[in-house]
C-alpha cells in the first residue's frame, strides 16, 4: 500500500517535472487524470518505474548536454556553510575581489576577466589553462564563473589531492624497493 503511494507521488513528480520542461508536455501533465463520468477525475494506475525516471533524467541530462534544455540554476547558496574551511573575513574579501574583476557586472567571471584577474594576481595563464580552470570548476556549463565557482577554484584544484596521493603511492614504492633490495643483499651476503 505505501510501495502504491509513493510510486503514485513519484508518477506526479515526474510528470510536474517534465510538464515545466516543456511548454507541449502540458497535455501529457494533465493526462494524469481519467474522467468516470461521475464529474471527478479518476486517478490512472501507476505502470512507472525506475527505469522510466532514469530514462527521463537521462534525457533531460541529454537535452542539456546538446543544448536544447536549460539546466536548473541552485536557489539559495550561502558561502558561509558550503565553504567552511574560509573565515567570514575571507569569504567577504573574495567577494570584494569578485565584484571587482566583474568588469561585465553580470555576476559571472567570463574568459577575459579571469584573465585579467589572474595577471593582476601575478600568476598570468594561456587561453587554454585558463579554459581547463573554468571547465574544471563550472557547473553549469556557461562557459562562464559565478561567486560559488570562484570560491570552488580558490579552494584547490580538483587534482591536488589525486597528485599528492600519486606523489605518496610513488614514495612508498621507492621506499619498498629499497627495503627489497637490502633484504636481496642480506640473503645473498648470507649465501656467499
């Protein structure tokens, strides 16, 4: 019985989602509903399933990825909670530099800016390290960096913690090397 509701509550989210999607899935939204003649909607049977809702995300990933649908923009975004290893004084220093290199005062960091920002730093980029930065961090694929992306490049690299584990697993493959050659040197002093 409850197995029943949820796949109906989740039928309804879905057809919500995919009715605002798309101006012409409206008639699909509304199809949800079948009329006895008794002059009140009948509910239809549920038949989703999971592989329908993945299918449609699926989709709906697709249409962004090719362009066709716009991806959903987050509502609410406090720097104070999701950047906790920043202090307030920091987090309001970023900003500051933020609107400051805005020179579109759009609220994004687009390819020039980030290239004016990064040569007034002192660490100038090539148009192609500075691309790899912004797809490296940008979300939402516009090409271009809000304040939380900014805040997600200032707190490192994707990779550093992949480079570093590499540089320790390659150290700990030195040192057992050395380990294997001094005990091979042991056993053949032994032997000899």
């Amino acid at each position: 019985m409850a197995s029943e509701e949820l796949a109906k509550k989740l039928q309804r989210r879905l057809m919500l989602e995919m009715s605002t999607e798309d101006a012409s899935d409206e008639t699909a939204a509304n199809s949800n509903y079948m009329d006895t003649g008794l002059g009140e909607p009948e509910e239809k049977p549920v038949t989703s399933n999971a592989d329908t809702e993945l299918s449609a995300k699926l989709t709906r990933r697709l249409g962004i990825n090719e362009g066709t649908t716009e991806p959903k923009q987050a509502k609410v975004f406090n720097p104070y909670t999701e950047f906790k290893e920043f202090t307030r004084k920091q987090i309001k220093d970023m900003e500051k530099m933020f609107k400051l290199y805005d020179s579109g005062k759009d609220g994004f960091i687009d390819l020039m800016e980030l290239k004016l920002m990064m040569e007034k730093l002192g660490a100038p980029q090539t148009h192609i390290g500075l691309k790899k930065m912004i797809k490296e961090v940008d979300e939402d694929f516009d090409g271009k960096l809000n304040f939380r992306e900014v805040q997600a490049l200032t707190t490192g690299s994707k990779f550093e913690a992949e480079i570093k584990a590499e540089k320790e697993q390659r150290k700990r493959m030195e040192e057992d090397r050395k380990q294997r050659r001094a005990a091979f040197k042991e056993l053949k002093a032994a032997f000899m």
